[in-house]
C-alpha cells in the first residue's frame, strides 16, 4: 500500500553538553516527526541510549546522526532503553549486530515482545477493546484497514543482556548514572538520573509538551503508575531534563506539575461525565478533550479516558457494566457510572 508523499525529517546529531550528543531520528507518525536517541561519551566509546524506530532506510538515518557529531554506531558499547516502544527500541537487534554491544533493559517488556511477535493480534485487541468503547461499526473497520499490515517497527526482538532494575548504574564520562522505575507510560519504562550535574533522562515520562500517554492493557493502573512516577522523578531534583521526544528543558519541577495537573482536570472531567448517568467511553470523549474522536487522535484519547475510568474504579469511583451484550450495534459495549 503506498502512503501520501510527506517530507521526511533526516537524522541529525548536535551536542547537548560535553560528552551527551542528541541524535534527533525521524518518526513515521503524524504529530510525532521525530525521538531521540543520546549518545554518552564513556572512555573510547559510547553508551547509547535508545535507538529509533526500524522502517525501510531508518538505521541510515541513525548513522547519519552519529556521523554527524563524529561518532559510529561501532563505538557503542552499551545500548540501554527507557523503554520497550518501537520508537526507542526498534534498532536494538541491529544496534546489537553491528556494535557486539549489551542490551539493558526493565524485565517488563512484555508488551513489547507480545507486539512483535503478532502486530495484527495486537491489532485486534484494540479493534475488540474500540468496540467495547462504543466505536461503531463503519469507523472502526477504516481505523483497522489503515492499520494492517504496517508492521511493528521493530528490527528484531532480543532480549537484555542485564535487567535495568534499581540498584544498577550506567557509568559513563559525564558521570554515573543511576536507574529509577517510571511505570505508567509503559510498564518497562525506566528514567536515568546523574547528580553531580542534576541530569534527568526522561524517556517518554517527562516531555517538554505535556501529552499523556498510558500503554493500556498492561498493568491495572497505568495513571496511577504514572502519578507515582512523577512522584518518583520530582524527588530527584534534576536541574535539566533530557527527554525521548523534543529538546531538553530546565525547570523540571514545573514540568512534573502541569503533568500533575492536567491529569487531575482530566479525571475530574471523566468523573464529572458519568456523575449523573451511565456513558460509553465514546460518550465521554468529547467532554473530556473538548471535541468527538477524530481518526488522527481518537484511538489515543480512547484509550486514555479507559484508563481514567480504569484508575477510578480502582479507588471506588466507577464501576463498570455491560460488555457481553451485542457489540455490533453501535452504542453498546462497556457502560460507566460513578459509584
Ligand atoms: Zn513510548
Ligand atoms: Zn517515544
């Protein structure tokens, strides 16, 4: 299938400080042109952590970036990822084959691996859990037709060498890095933190822009995960933080707040939308974001009001019924009321 012609970004490398190199690599997704990947200077070569998306031309564009800061994927001798998503670990297996490097990685990476080994199974549990969201028929069918066959974006799956768990250190030139569990965007996720210069690797935990995104089906609570975690970077007292996505940014705390924020008017919207009667999340979508799901935006904000009304049943704020009923007719699937 041939997609629309679109001006693809090229990788680029720039340094950040002495011995941290940006690698600034192109994403596929619209709304999210590109990640980083970070190089870290450590003796005669480099930890690399995170790595792109794998598609047809992309570890080129990983090349291109290191070469343009004076360094090959030869030299790394470390790989360690933030997390498991395509985007930050899609290379590994190639990253791997050409440096004889290690894999660290949190154990979590379940969802990773159940992902690559079946992306249209994967498919179809968000197709049945849109379904149950109260997605009609007609929509839903396009949604899954501009999805199939896209692949995973994963070059290959290998497992870590070493589990990045609390308690391990990444030792590098600019310092020794140490390793906090950041759950909530995806259960794999870590963050890395430097004190002598108050350094934060954020992954996608902590972005400049404040975006929500909760891997859904994982863990129980994904948003109160997410909420902990915060909690979690915040007492780190990072004096800048260098994140998955976007330039790096000061003023850390403020950026656990806002995150903190929007969270609570989201929820809050969430539970002031079922106060009254029982809504599909479908129904609910447009009072929290203001308008009705959209085909660029709408299986994210699904999944997102789920996982609020998922954390508020959890602490006894909702409850949910239905779901075996006949999901075909649009309108029915899960209903949510507040408790
Ligand atoms: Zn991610
Ligand atoms: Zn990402």
């Amino acid at each position: 299938m041939s997609s629309p012609a679109r001006k693809r970004e090229l990788g680029r490398g720039e340094r950040l400080l002495p011995g941290v190199w940006r690698l600034r690599l192109p994403l596929p997704w619209p709304g999210i042109p590109h990640g980083n990947a970070w190089a870290l200077a450590a003796g005669d070569g480099i930890v690399l952590v995170d790595c792109g998306m794998h598609e047809p031309g992309s570890f080129l564009q990983l090349e291109r970036a290191l070469d343009q800061v004076n360094l090959s994927v030869e030299q790394v001798k470390l790989l360690v990822c933030t997390h498991a998503h395509s985007d930050h670990y899609g290379q590994a297996a190639e990253v791997i084959a050409r440096s004889g490097c290690e894999l660290w990685m949190h154990p979590n990476y379940e969802h990773m691996t159940s992902y690559a080994a079946d992306p249209e199974a994967a498919l179809e549990m968000r197709i049945e859990i849109a379904r149950h969201c109260g997605v009609p028929q007609e929509p839903l069918e396009q949604f899954a037709q501009s999805r199939r066959g896209q692949g995973s974006g994963i070059a290959g799956v290998v497992l870590p060498h070493k589990q990045l768990l609390p308690g391990v250190q990444i030792a590098t030139d600019v310092g020794t890095w140490s390793v906090h569990e950041t759950p909530g965007h995806a259960p794999s996720h870590v963050s890395f933190f430097e004190p002598d210069h108050r350094l934060l690797i954020s992954g996608d935990h902590l972005l400049g822009r404040v975006a929500p995104f909760y891997d859904y089906g994982w863990s129980p609570d994904p948003v109160g995960e997410f909420l902990n975690s915060l909690e979690v970077v915040d007492r780190l007292d990072a004096r800048l933080c260098i994140p998955g996505h976007g330039r790096s940014f000061t003023d850390v705390h403020a950026h656990v707040v806002a995150n903190q924020t929007l969270v609570a008017e989201r929820i809050a919207k969430v539970q002031a939308a079922i106060a009254r009667r029982s809504r599909t999340v479908v129904e609910i979508v447009p009072e929290v974001y203001g308008e009705p799901a959209n085909a660029a935006l709408g299986a994210w904000w699904m999944l997102e009001t789920l996982a609020y009304l998922d954390h508020l049943a959890l602490i006894g704020d909702a409850v949910r019924d239905g779901g075996d009923a006949d999901l075909s007719e649009a309108g029915k699937g899960w209903q949510w009321r507040a408790s």
